[in-house]
C-alpha cells in the first residue's frame, strides 16, 4: 500500500490550540486595520484556512473580537503586573505611562492598544458591549491598584482617588485623537498635559522626558521598569506588543490544518 507523502500529511488540532491560532491571526488584523476594516477572510489567509473555518470556531465576527478582546486582555494584564513587579517607583512608571512617545505608540496600527481604542469606541455595540467594558474596566482596576501601591509607599499623593486617577488616565490616553486633530499645535499641549498629569498624581515631573521603550529615567530619575523595556516595548504574544502601547506585529505563521 502507497504511503501518503509527509508533506501531503495534515496534522489535525486539538480544538483548544486551533481556537488560539485563531485569535492570534484575528489579534494581528484588528490591531493593524481595527474592528470595522477587519475581515474573517484575511484572518483566514494568514492561517491558510478556508473563511469557514473561523466561523466554526467563533460563530460570527463580533464573537471573534470579544474573544479577541478577552484574549488581549489578559495578556495586558499580566505585563503590567510583571512591569509594576520590576519597577522600583510607581512614579517613574506612571511617567513612562504619561510619555507622549508611548501615548503616540499606543495609538499605532499594529499595537494592541489599537484594540483597547476599538473597545472604547465599540462599547455601544450590542455584540460587543460586553467584552468591551469589561477588557476597559479590568485596565483601570489595574491602573487603580498601582496607584494604592504608590500611595503605600509615599510615590502618590495620598489625597487622590485611585479609581478616579486610574479613569483620568485612560480618559487622557483615549483624547488624545481629539487633541491631535484640532488643537493648533498638539505636541507642546501633550508634554504640557504629561506633565500637569504627573504633578497632581505624584508631585514629581518628567513624563514629557520619559521614554517609553528606551528605559529612560522617568519622573523620579529611576529607569522605568528598572532598565528594561518600559509599557511602550515589551512585546506580547504573537509578535503584537502588549496592550500598553508599541509597534510590532508579525505576520502569522501558518498554523496546521484546524479543521
């Protein structure tokens, strides 16, 4: 009896990893194009499936995103954790937070802070709603619980309210398009913004010196994730960069046969 040749083999999936192969593709497409110009078929074609395949798995394409939007973050989650872990002052991470060179690499196409854009804007969205609230409010609780840290260790102004600063600085973050398109001239506005933002939350400067991926010094003169890359740079799975920010999606590879 003839063999069939190894390179006409296909390797059948455990239906767990060819849902993760799924979201890493359909990941890379909505944080490159957005939720809106993003396609089934192209998340297909980067896996070398056919279009069905994705819908067997999720159902529709506002099934996928949420999935997608969970999957992201989590991955955000965990770096910031691992971020606030190596850092050795709240400050200087909220500096590198506040930088608008890290501000402008979160609103880049391929970052996965082009996802946490989406949801902001998707959050009216029936389909969507859901996971899209929920992916915003778990980064602010996030964002909250490193401002009680540093108000722990005397880096926060003990007057402010964690949850509100957590909100001001997603809500600046999420403005900046808008400052962007109409102010006369938005680069000198973001560092003024930065660094009004750094004062009133921890009394120090230097956000608009602060440098997302480099490990510059931030508002306290510590590196900020004590050298190693900061929000901006860390890159997540699949070659996005986490949901903080940063440039660098790669092309999927092309996974085995999910069917």
């Amino acid at each position: 009896m003839n063999e069939v040749p190894a390179a006409r083999r296909r390797t059948r999936m455990r239906p767990e990893d060819r849902r993760e192969s799924i979201l890493v593709a359909a990941t890379e497409v909505f944080a490159e194009v957005g939720y809106r110009a993003g396609k089934a078929s192209e998340v297909a074609a980067r896996l070398g499936v056919s279009e069905p395949v994705i819908f067997q798995n999720f159902g529709s394409k506002a099934a996928l995103f949420s999935a997608v939007l969970d999957r992201a973050t989590r991955l955000a989650a965990d770096e910031l954790a691992a971020m606030a872990d190596r850092t050795e002052s709240v400050s200087a991470l909220i500096a590198d937070l506040l930088s608008p060179g890290h501000v402008e690499r979160l609103h880049s196409p391929g970052s996965l802070g082009m996802l946490f854009a989406d949801a902001v804007a998707l959050s009216g969205e029936p389909e969507i709603s859901g996971a899209a609230r929920r992916a915003v409010r778990i980064v602010a609780d996030l964002l909250a619980g490193l401002f009680r840290r540093g108000q722990a260790e005397g880096d926060v102004n003990a007057d402010i309210d964690p949850d509100a600063a957590a909100w001001w600085i997603l809500s600046l973050m999420e403005g900046r398009a808008f400052r962007e398109a109409l102010a006369a001239d938005p680069g000198p506005l973001e560092n003024a913004i930065a660094e009004l933002t750094l004062r009133t939350l921890t009394g120090a400067s230097g956000a608009s010196g602060a440098s997302g991926a480099s490990g510059a010094s931030g508002a306290s003169g510590a590196s900020g994730a004590s050298g190693a890359s900061g929000a901006a740079g860390v890159s997540g799975e699949a070659g996005v960069s986490n949901g903080f920010g940063g440039r660098g999606v790669t092309r999927t590879a092309r996974a085995a046969e999910p069917e």
